[in-house]
C-alpha cells in the first residue's frame, strides 16, 4: 500500500455494477467506475469467469 500512495496520494474509489450475467456460459458483465473525490479517473468495463462451487471445495 506504501508504494501506491506514492503514485496515488489521495484515495481512490472504485466502483463496479454487475450489468449481465450469463449462467450457462459463467460470465457476469461489470461496468466499473474509479474516482478520486468527484473526479473521473478510469470508466470502462469488465467481463468475467465465474468460478463454479466445485472449483473450491477441492
């Protein structure tokens, strides 16, 4: 965290909506918001792999 406040020295929020989810497939659409007090730092959006519950019980 030290190394990060050199570069960001004000916090940083991030926000991230779910905006599909696809449970025959896994994946789950995010839209992603990142501010720093009320200006836009980064907006865009992500998609990711859902891991199934088999994953992590072995």
């Amino acid at each position: 965290m030290a190394i990060l406040r050199r570069y960001f020295p004000s916090p940083i929020a991030a926000v991230a909506i779910v905006t599909n989810v696809n449970v025959e497939k896994r994946r789950c659409a995010l839209e992603t918001i990142c501010l720093r007090g009320d200006e836009l730092v980064v907006k865009g959006d992500a998609f990711l792999l859902v891991p199934t519950r088999e994953m992590f019980e072995t």
